[in-house]
C-alpha cells in the first residue's frame, strides 16, 4: 500500500485501486483540510491517521499551517501534542 500526493490530495493506493484520501486546498500560507475518506476494508487500521499525518508534513515541508474543517482531521490533530504548532491561527 502507497500513499500518493495528486492534485491537492493524498491518496491511499494499493494495486492500482484508490483507497482512501485526505484533500486540501491551498489558499496561500495555510491548508484547509477538507475531508477525509477511507474505504471500509481499510477502517480501524490507522490508515485515516497516516493520510493526516501526511498532509500534517507536508504543510511543515513547504511551511504552511493547516486549518482542519473535516471533523476526522481537527480530531486528529487535536489530539496529537507534536501536531499543535501547524494549525492556522
């Protein structure tokens, strides 16, 4: 299994078939995390939490902050102490 950057999302590949993918849209400094899907062969295997700990690096990679509107998003992040300097002010 493969997660893949395309066209303002990260999507979860295995033998060619999509998933489950997080979006974004970027609006100059930040990302607005917009929703999350994971297919449900993948549910409860943390593959929801791999999708928003990408899109949580690759906002620090190119400097940008991230404001989660999808709910499965904000929660992770929330939750997570090392991921609190990335949300948009």
């Amino acid at each position: 299994m493969d997660i893949k950057q395309d066209n303002n999302r990260f999507v979860v590949v295995k033998d060619s078939e999509e998933l489950g993918f997080i979006s974004y849209v970027p609006n100059g400094d930040v990302l607005t995390v917009d929703h999350t899907e994971v297919s449900p062969q993948l549910e409860g295997q943390g593959m929801g939490k791999k999708l928003v700990e990408q899109v949580v690096q690759y906002a620090w990679d190119e400097g940008k902050t991230i404001d989660p509107q999808c709910p499965f998003a904000h929660s992770v992040i929330e939750k997570t102490p090392e991921f609190q300097d990335i949300l948009a002010k």
